[in-house]
C-alpha cells in the first residue's frame, strides 16, 4: 500500500481574536517543539488571524502550516465580505477547508459552489480540505456511504490532478461534530474505503492510493490512535481540541 503521512489540521472555527490566536499559535509551536514532530499539521485560523499566524510559523519557526476555513472562487472584484485565493496566499495560507457541513447548512453552499471552491483553490495550488459527511438521519437510513460519496463526485466534477498531496479529503460525519459523540473507527474506516473507492473512479487508481484521508468529529487525545490505525484513515480534522494548545500537540505526537 502506497505510504501516506498523517496529517493533523486545526479548525479554529470562529474562534480567538487577533492577539489570541498569536497566543495560541505560539502555546502550539511550543508545546510541538519539546517533541518530535512526524505528522504534518496545519492550523486553519479565521481569515483576520492568518496574518498574526503566518508570523507565529515565519518567526518563531513553528512546525505548522497555514489554513483558511473557506474562500471565494472569483479572482477580484464586487463581491463583498469575500476572500480570494490570491489574497490567501498573499498571507502564507497552503491550505484551505471547504464543504464544511457549517458552511453548507447555515451558508446554503451547494456541491457545485464547493466544485467551483476546489478549482480555484487547485488553480492556484492551495491545497483544499474537501469536507464531506452525512447527518443522523441519512446514517439511520443506512445511506451515508451513497451520501458521502456523492458529495465526493460533486465536488470533484471537471477536476483532475497529477499530484496526490494537491488534496485532502476530510470525512466528518455531522451527528459527531462537536457533539462528543464519536463514530467508532470501524464506522470512519466503512466511509473513507468507500471514499478513496470513489477518489479512484474520479482521479485514477494510483492518486487515490496517495490522497490523504482525514477523520473529523470529536476527535481528541483519547481517541485518535484508534482511528488512526485504519489502513484508508490518515489524520484527524480537530474541531474543539485545536483550541487548546496541548491537546492537539497530543494529537500531533499521537500521529
Ligand atoms: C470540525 O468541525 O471540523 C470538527 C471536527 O469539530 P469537533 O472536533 O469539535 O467535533
């Protein structure tokens, strides 16, 4: 099986101020100095802390890298209150969430909005976070494999790429995020096989041997290492206990 590295990224969500997220910017690059840093990890800070974060990881050498929650796909012009790929990268971003079930269900963004999201992103060699998951009524149904998968074709219509690490699929199933309720690891290793199955009809057999697989939903300290010894689950998208500089250093030795 093709060698994957986990990843560990942080949604800080609409979390810390300016001066707070340096705060906790710098708690992570201390806490993760102390140890040995195998994963690679990523902070996705809201947009007006990228700044401050992108000087935490320039300065104080952090062993991160930068995130955005969301992003427009237009390149400039009359769209107020939005942010474009330039300008993320203008900050240091490399990565970017997107398809958040947040963004989708209090944002009404569609499949072909996240589509339109990850070509840009890909345009502009951002590597997106592509979210995807079902709620607790589609997963009673017995339908979150077909739902999943189905967010997963959406998204990636019209998309090809030659590069593996170019993306990043995270699986959060939405009756887990934030909830303390956790899908068991047979439960996330079910929906990312069926995943990178997927990844496989839409980009070819050998990039989505090498596409990493994130989990997300509760995730913390305690639990992580289960999920991570599935063969199709290779990191963790951390929601709450990003927030906290030493949980998620925790999370980064455990992986
Ligand atoms: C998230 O929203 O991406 C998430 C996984 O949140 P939490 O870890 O808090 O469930």
């Amino acid at each position: 099986m093709t060698a994957r590295k986990h990843l560990i990224a942080g949604n800080w969500k609409m979390n810390e101020t300016y001066s707070e997220g340096v705060t906790l910017a710098q708690e992570l690059a201390n806490c993760l100095k102390s140890g040995t840093v195998e994963a690679d990890v990523v902070v996705c800070p809201p947009f007006v802390d990228l700044k401050g974060v992108s000087g935490v990881i320039e300065f104080d050498s952090a062993p991160f890298e930068l995130g955005a929650q969301n992003v427009y796909w237009e390149p400039s012009g009359a769209y107020t209150g939005e942010i474009s790929c330039d300008m993320l990268k203008s900050v240091g971003a490399t990565y970017c969430i997107i398809g958040h079930s947040e963004r989708r269900d209090y944002f009404h963004e569609t499949d072909e909005d996240i589509n339109k999201k990850a070509q840009a992103l890909l345009s502009a060699h951002i590597i997106p976070i592509l979210c995807c998951g079902e709620d607790e009524h589609v997963r009673e149904a017995g339908n979150h494999v077909a739902h999943v998968t189905a967010q997963i074709k959406a998204a990636l219509q019209n998309i090809s790429i030659s590069d593996p690490c170019a993306l990043v699929i995270a699986y959060e199933p939405i009756w887990a995020i934030g909830t303390g309720k956790t899908a068991t690891p047979e439960d996330a290793e079910e929906v990312c096989a069926a995943i990178r199955e997927t990844l496989a009809t839409c980009l070819g057999e050998e990039i989505a041997q090498g596409i990493r697989i994130l989990y997300g939903g509760s995730a913390k300290p305690g639990n992580i290492e289960g999920f991570l010894e599935k063969d199709n689950v290779d990191g963790a998208l951390v929601g709450g206990a990003s927030l906290v500089a030493s949980d998620f250093a925790q999370m980064v030795d455990r992986a």
